[in-house]
C-alpha cells in the first residue's frame, strides 16, 4: 500500500492518479482522515478526460493509516518535515520506505537524520497543480517527476498512472536545478500575478535571472553538478529569462503554456495565511553562499521583501519594475 502523508495539491494530485489506475492508495491525514477527500476525487491530466476517483475507492485515514504502508509519499511543507518524520518514526513499519516529492533544500536531511539514509528517496516534481474545487486537482503546467534510483518500481507504477515520471542518478543536481526555477515562487507572492501572466512581464524575469545566476555561482562552487529537467536547461536559465519579451515567447513557450489560474505555492501560501517556504528555497542559497563566499545580493533583497509580505499578511502586488528599484535600493 502507498501512503500519501500531505494530500494538499501535489499529494492530492499524485496519489489520485495511482488510485485511478488502481493502485492501493491511503491518504493519511496527521489529525484525521482528509476530509477534503471525502467526497472522492476529480483528477484532470493534460491532454485527458478527466478521471474520476469515488472515495470508497481509496484508503482515508488519521495517523494510525501509516501502520500498513509500504511506501510512503511525503508531500507536506518543508516547514512540517519534522513532524511528519516523527509521525512516520511512530506509527509507520520500520522497513516503509519514504520518498520525499517536497520543494527546495534539506528536507531529505532531516528525514535521514531521523529515519535513516537507508529508507529515504530523494524526489522532485516538476509540474505545478491548482485545485479549482475541494477534491479537485488539475496539473497546471508541463514537468516530470523524478526520484533516485531505488524508487525504479514506484516510477513504473506512475508512469502506469499516467505520471511522467523516471529515476536520475544525481538527484542533488536536479534538486538544485528544480530551486533555480522555485527562485520564482517569491517573485509570484510579491507580483500577485497569475503565473502565465507573471512571466510575461520582462522586468520580473530579470529578477528571476539575477537569483538563478547567484544560484548557478553558489553550485559551481559547491560542486553540484546541475541538471535538465524536462525542457529547462538551468545554465541557460539566465540568458533566457533576460530576452525580450516577443523572443521569450518563442524560446520558452513551454513555460508560459501554463494554466490561467495557476500560482506559485508560495504565492498561494501568502494567501492563505501560511507560512513561507523561504528558509528551504532562496534561503538555502543565501546560507549556501556565506558558506562558500559567494555574494547573493538579489536573493537576500527578495528574502527581506518577501518576508515582510508575510508579516504584512498580503501580497504588495508590486510591478517588475518597482521590484527592481526596490530591490536595487537593498542590495
């Protein structure tokens, strides 16, 4: 059985498409059984009719679901990885394996320091998902997942599903690769932008630029060895998202092929009146960088904008070009 621990967007959507091609799936909620789910689910790949789960279909459960897992897909905030690898400590069998489908830097860390190296599978999903109704989850943009090796057999049943999906020996390069384009996920909290209409507007693009060239500069002096994922070759990334606009359009139109309503997380964090992801993605850089001596001065600008959007509770709806004088007068 596959225990999904998180079923917000990625697990929602992830978990439902194996439940559809019939594979046992439990969604695991940490207080209860996920009562957005108890009305079944409504899952819309791209490109497909839609795909209906009746929630008799699948497993609902609070903690105590995780006693039957074999698999267990963790897709909850980085800020709850703690947590989540104590609850698996507890109630999951101790031979469970644990892949992380989570954003940014250092929760496979944690998850190995508190389960062991030996159970956990680096993962990185590489598409977007927005839910237009409870139950209801739609991929919104183009991507792939991808996880270490040891997961060959759960990327079979994916791709089964229906999932891109495949295995890469050097997930630590796609994990940095998949950051430099979660450098984004600010810039959307700040813009209050749909995403398609986000990136078309040059001036954030060559925000984003600037933090994936600081990115870029921190893994080479690390020693990361960056990765494609999917179309996005993250060493062009810059020269790419500096280009006009009307050239942009062409190169990069797999980007901007993106669903009207689709937001970053953090952007739909900021709504909500969550907490943000920053200390896992720009922060990682940020630190990474005072660790190898390498400047991040736009990373540290959008940092300090970005998190005094979370004190205020709501997004400045700034344009690109007021971040960039912002963001030059911090630097």
């Amino acid at each position: 059985m596959i225990a999904v621990l998180g079923s917000g967007l990625i697990g929602g959507y992830v978990g439902g498409m194996l439940a559809s091609s019939g594979v046992e799936v439990t969604f695991i909620g940490r207080s209860g059984p996920p009562k957005a789910l108890t009305g079944g689910m409504t899952l819309m790949p791209p490109g497909e009719a839609e795909r209906h789960v009746d929630a008799a279909d699948v497993g609902l459960a609070g903690p105590e679901g995780l006693s039957g897992a074999r698999t267990i897909l963790l897709c909850t905030k980085s800020a709850d990885t703690a947590g989540a690898a104590d609850l698996i400590a507890a109630r999951a069998p101790e031979d469970a394996v644990v892949v992380s489908l989570q954003n940014g830097l250092g929760n496979v860390e944690t998850l190995c320091a508190r389960l062991g190296a030996a159970r956990v599978v680096p993962g990185m999903v590489g598409f977007n998902v927005v839910s237009p109704a409870p139950g209801h989850f739609r991929q919104a943009t183009e991507g792939e997942i991808l996880m270490a090796p040891q997961a060959r057999r759960l990327a079979e049943q994916m791709e089964g599903a229906g999932l891109p999906a495949g295995v890469h020996p050097n997930m630590e390069g796609v994990q940095w690769s998949k950051l430099i384009l979660n450098l984004n996920n600010p810039l959307n909290a700040l813009s209050g932008l749909p995403l398609r209409d986000h990136l078309q507007d040059r001036d954030w693009r060559c925000i984003s630029a600037d933090c994936a060239a600081e990115t870029i500069a921190v893994a080479r002096k690390k020693g990361v060895r960056l990765e494609r994922i999917g179309k996005v070759q993250p060493r062009i990334a810059p020269f790419v998202l500096r280009l006009p606009t009307p050239i942009f359009r062409v190169l990069a139109g797999a980007m901007l092929r993106v669903d009207p309503e689709a937001r970053t997380s953090m952007a739909a964090d900021l709504v909500a009146g969550k907490p943000s992801e920053l200390p896992w993605l720009n922060s990682k850089v940020a630190e990474a960088g005072r660790e190898t001596g390498v400047p991040t001065p736009t990373i540290d600008a959008v940092i300090a904008l970005t998190d005094a959007a979370f004190v205020e509770g709501r997004s400045p709806r700034l344009t690109g070009a007021e971040a960039r004088r912002r963001i030059a007068a911090l630097r």
